[in-house]
C-alpha cells in the first residue's frame, strides 16, 4: 500500500516532518469540566451569600478576599496553562502507512494505527464540540476491543477531508504522486429514518418502563401498610438513575438515520452529542432482532449487531453502537437485513424473514416445520412449554437463521462466513428428552447466537454442515460484492463509486474479513 501523502490528506501547514497539531480549543473541549470545577469551587459561598440576600463577600473576610482571588487567578492559571501544553505536545500524522497520535507532555504516549487494518472511521461531535465547529475521528482497526486511535479535535470539514483520504487510502484508491486533488466523502443514500416521535414511544412502552411501574406499585403497597412515608425518599437517587438512562436512550437514538455508501452501512444519530458511523458489511458477525410483547401491539422491532472491534459493547456508548435500528416497523427491519445480507440465499426471502420473526410449528409439527425451520421435537415440550414450537433453525445458502422466543420474539442471522467456531451443549435433562444446544461463536457483542433445544440428530448434522458452509463462504466472500449487490437500491451512489474506482493490486487482502 502507497502511503498517505501528508500534503494530500491535510492541506494545513505542517510541524516537524508532517506531524500535526489539532485545533487549538481541544483541550478546552475536552477539560470544560475542570474549569467548572475550579469556578465552582471558588464562587459557591458567593453564589449562596448573593442567593440569600446577603452581603456578595463576607464582611469576616474582607482582608483575605484579595488573597482568595490571587489563589483562584493562579489555580485558573495552572489549568489553562496545562491545557496549553496539552493542545501543545498532542500532534498527530499521516505516513509511512500509519495514522500516529502523540500526547503528553510530562507521561508520553503514541498510539498508532496501520492504515491497511484501518476498517471504518467514525466521526464523533459532542455538544461543546458542535458550538466550536469541531469533531473527533475515531478509528476502527480490524482485531481491536476497543478503538485504536482517537484523534481530538479537528475542524469538521477537516475531519471529513482526512476521513475521506484515510478511507481512500484503505481501499487503495491512491492519487498520483504529488497530486493536490480532495480525496472528496464518499456519496450515500438515506434508505430510512426513525421518527422521534416512535423513538418516544419505544421508551415508554419498554420493558424498563414496566419494571419500574411494577416497582412503583411495590413501593406505594409497602408504604401504605407501613404507613411510612419516608421510603419515597429513599427512592431519589433511583428516580434520578432512571431519569437519566431515559434521557441517554433517547438522546442517542435521536434523529437515527442508515445510508447506504460505497463504504458500506453509514448511521447517524444522536440529539446533543452526535455520531456519523459507518459499517463495512464484511465488519458485521452477526444480527439480532428482538421485539419484545408490549411492541407487538405496534409493530415494532429493535435490531442489534456484533461488529468485529467494537468488543463486547459494556458501556452506553458501545451499546449505541451496536445498535443497527433502535426501533423500527417490518419494511425497516427488511430493508436493513436487506442491507447486512444482500444476497439472503433463498428465492422468497421476505416470506423466510417473516417465518424468522412471526412463526410458529404447528403442535403436531414434524421435524421440519411446514415454513422450513426445524424447531424443537415435540418430545421436549416441558423443557420449555412456552417456546418449543417457536425455537427452531434454518440454514440458508448465505446464512443460518435461528429463531427462539414465545414472548420475547428474536431472530439472529448469522452468514456462513462469519462462524468462527461452534459448541454442542447438553446436560442432564437435555439428555432426558434427546436434545442438545448449538452455539455458535462470532466477535464479542450483544448477539449471543444459539439454537435452542434441537434433536440430537438434527443438531449433529446441523454440527458438520454449518462447518462445511463456513469453510466454503470464506472461500468465496469477496467485499467488493456488497455495493452491486445493493446497487438497486442506491444507483447513484454505485455510479459515483465506479467512476473513482481503481484496480487493486492483485496481492490485496480482503481488509473486511473482521
């Protein structure tokens, strides 16, 4: 791979040998809290005193309030000198096929990223960031729990130029030695968009909101036969907690919207902090669709994935992440399986998804189910009397589709390609009733795929055959194919894409394998 002409990437005046230095409000950006903090804590007593309508400075503390200023001058000092040296000694640069990000001043750190490793690059603007026209670059490396570099902050057209270049350079679109032309963002085409008020919605009718009226309900109980009305107050904090994994939900998944680019999945959201996302389809392991009972009544369904390097997604932030449509009707479901999967391996795939997420055996159901799962024998009907004739599989010329859920409805869609390995489970009762679990293992993250209770002999044959088709997918996967796959659906953006698309040398690995 050609390395990344510096001058080309970044058109600005470069330090020391193309090493670069972000805008220069960053550390104010990034450390707003510590000069809250430090107001805070030197204007609190004459915030109250002002509040209470008494005198703004105590009259005790007349004499000292020259030398309370001076310390609060020099400790505003200090930490606007810190930020200075921070914006400082953090450069960054673009060569030699690596994007590098030093920092620290008196504790060094450099971090690096191979560009060739380099599988999407998210574009991150928090509140204080969007009043200063600024954005972090958060770059995704193949193999990486985590995000391997994070570059904060630029200008944002200058992080979408990078963005852009970087991506550019990934893919091998290279341009001439010494060439000044913008690598220019990739088009899209927006395929959907979850309204705020449906987002809303979802909230209120989740399963959160029924354990809490439940709890409420346990509490008022309580206090009415206690007759103690002090236990409301214990509940503040909970309250509180609530209130805000509320407001977190709804402001991440404001103003979602999935585009199709020629770098694949792109998703936007987000109400005060936004988040611009891509998703190669070669990243994507595994997906989850859940609807849970109280959505049923609407129609609505909330789809997840496992994304190779974004790890087991344990915090808010992650979870955002891994969050393929936050709430959406069926045509959404389809249209983003449509996506994920382009090539679904059957002749009716709509009729097969809707088996996947609606259907249920018969209860004098033979092995195979008359919508082609195979779900669990009637034989093992008390080892889950909800769900055995909702549990089943199917394995697809592209996929395998394992339903599960009587109540709970989920559908998890694993391709061929992306089984890493397997696992048959069976304890004691399982061997009572002559059943076992598959599970099959993908990247760490939300989708846990596991067939549920199938035959012995089904599950076995399931065993060697989904091995045989994982060998044979990886054989054949190309991620070239992904944008004439779902070029009908976005003919402009796969007509933009052909015009700037170069021939890669015939050594090039596949960089989406995850």
């Amino acid at each position: 791979m050609s390395p990344v002409d510096p001058a080309v990437a970044l058109p600005d005046k470069a330090v020391d040998g193309g090493w670069k230095r972000v805008h220069p409000a960053s550390p104010f950006v990034r450390g707003w809290v510590a000069l809250a903090a430090v107001g805070f804590f030197f204007s609190r007593d004459a915030f109250e005193r002002m509040l209470q309508g008494r005198d703004f400075v105590d009259p005790n503390l007349t004499g000292r309030v020259p030398w309370l200023l001076a310390g609060g001058a020099v400790v505003l000092l200090l930490t606007v000198g810190g930020f200075i040296l921070s914006w400082y000694f953090t450069r960054y640069q673009v060569a030699e096929g690596f994007v590098r990000v030093n920092t620290g001043f008196l504790f060094k750190q450099q971090r690096q990223a191979r560009l060739d490793r380099v599988q999407a690059i998210d574009i991150v603007q928090p509140l204080l960031a969007r009043i200063f026209g600024l954005a972090e670059l958060k770059f995704e490396v193949a193999d990486a729990g985590e995000s391997a570099v994070r570059l904060a902050y630029l200008p944002i057209d200058q992080a979408k130029q990078l963005r852009a270049s970087i991506l550019a350079q990934a893919a091998g679109v290279v341009s001439e030695p010494g060439s000044t032309e913008e690598i220019r963002e990739a088009p899209e085409h927006v395929v959907l968009s979850v309204p705020p008020g449906r987002l809303l919605g979802s909230l209120l009718l989740s399963e959160q909101t029924v354990g809490i009226l439940i709890g409420a309900a346990v509490v008022v109980s309580t206090s009415v036969l206690l007759e103690n009305t002090a236990i409301f107050l214990a509940l503040i904090p909970g309250i509180l907690g609530i209130g805000a994994s509320y407001w977190s939900a709804f402001n991440k998944g404001y103003n979602f919207t999935a585009a199709i680019s020629p770098d694949g999945i792109r998703l936007r959201y987000g109400l005060l902090d936004t988040q611009a996302q891509t998703l190669p389809p070669g990243r994507i392991q595994a997906v989850m669709v859940r609807q849970p009972p109280i959505w049923r009544l609407f129609g609505w369904y909330r789809m997840h994935v496992n994304v190779a390097g974004y790890g087991a997604a344990g915090n808010s932030d992650g979870a955002a992440r891994t969050m393929l449509l936050p709430v959406g009707l069926k045509s959404d479901v389809l249209r983003m399986m449509s996506l994920v999967l382009p090539d679904p391996g059957v002749d009716e795939p709509a009729a097969v998804f809707n088996a996947g997420l609606e259907g249920l055996a018969p209860a004098g159901h033979v092995p195979a189910g008359t919508d082609g799962f195979v779900t669990t024998p009637r034989r093992a009907r008390l080892l889950a009397p909800l769900g055995w004739r909702r549990n089943g599989f199917l394995a697809t010329g592209t996929a395998l589709l394992i339903r599960s859920g009587r109540w709970w409805r989920t559908l998890v869609m694993v391709p061929h390609q992306r089984t890493q390995s397997m696992a048959l489970h069976q304890g004691p009762l399982a061997r009572r009733f002559a059943v076992a679990d598959l599970v099959l293992h993908t990247t760490a993250g939300p989708v846990l795929p596991r067939v549920f209770q199938a035959g012995v002999t089904e599950a076995v044959e399931l065993f060697d055959q989904q091995a045989a088709r994982a060998r044979e997918a990886r054989k054949r996967q190309t991620s070239e194919q992904w944008l004439a796959q779902v070029a009908p659906q976005a003919p402009e953006v796969a007509a933009a894409a052909a015009q700037t698309e170069e021939p890669q040398t015939p050594n090039q690995e596949d960089r989406h394998d995850g």
